[in-house]
C-alpha cells in the first residue's frame, strides 16, 4: 500500500533514497510517486508548484502517459 506525504520538503529529502519518481499529471493537479526500495510514497500538489518541486527531486523522473 502506498502512504501519503504531505510535507513537501520531507518528500524532496527522501527522493535521495529512491530509484524512480513518477509524475502524473492530473485535470486538478499533479501526482508525484516515488519509489524507494521498500515502499511507494505519493505526494499531491497543485500545477503551478510541481514543476518547482521536481526540478528539486534527487532520483530519476518518469513522466506518466495522460489517460
């Protein structure tokens, strides 16, 4: 099961131990998952903040396909 992150800095510092960040883009936001080798973290936040926050992600970035 994936546990949710609301504390954008705490998911930024654990994207150091990660293998992979996904991005999903969303019609009312943006879905980020980050892999880390035990667990599946995810984090929600608004569009016009996510490209901000992923240019400071530490890991690989994947960007989903839109449905």
């Amino acid at each position: 099961m994936p546990s949710e992150i609301t504390d954008v800095e705490k998911f930024v510092s654990m994207s150091a131990k990660a293998k992979e960040c996904q991005v999903k883009r969303l019609k009312d936001g943006v879905k980020l998952k980050l892999r880390t080798p035990s667990q599946l973290y995810t984090l929600k936040i608004e569009t016009v903040r996510a490209d901000e926050i992923i240019k400071k992600l530490q890991c690989t970035i994947k960007e989903e396909e839109k449905e």
